[in-house]
C-alpha cells in the first residue's frame, strides 16, 4: 500500500527489503527501533507502518 500510495502521489523513494539483506535489518533497528515494516522516512521523521493521515502531514510539511 506505502508503494503505491507513494507512487500515484510521483514520491521517489528508494525500497529496501530487508529480507534479502541482513545487514538492514539491524539499520531498520536503530532506525525505528522495532522490526515493523513499512518505515517511512520523511526528512527526519520516521513513520512506522502506513499510516495516510501521518504520511499526509509530514509529506504537506
């Protein structure tokens, strides 16, 4: 839902699955401080999970 939402609104982001990569997991970690996906990184804000209304407002920021 978070890639297309992102996607219809032309919102570049890059997709890490951190399934495929280890290493990300433990960067996801510090990150958001859980093991929940999507993480949404908006400028500094962190945004975990889809989330419309937070990802509206920090996006109209």
């Amino acid at each position: 839902m978070a890639k297309k939402y992102l996607s219809e609104r032309g919102i570049e982001f890059e997709e890490i699955d951190v399934t495929a990569n280890p290493d990300k997991v433990q960067e996801l970690v510090e990150v958001s401080g859980q093991l929940g996906v999507p993480v949404i990184a908006v400028d500094d804000e962190i945004i975990i999970g889809f989330d419309r209304t937070h990802l509206d407002d920090a996006l109209a920021a």
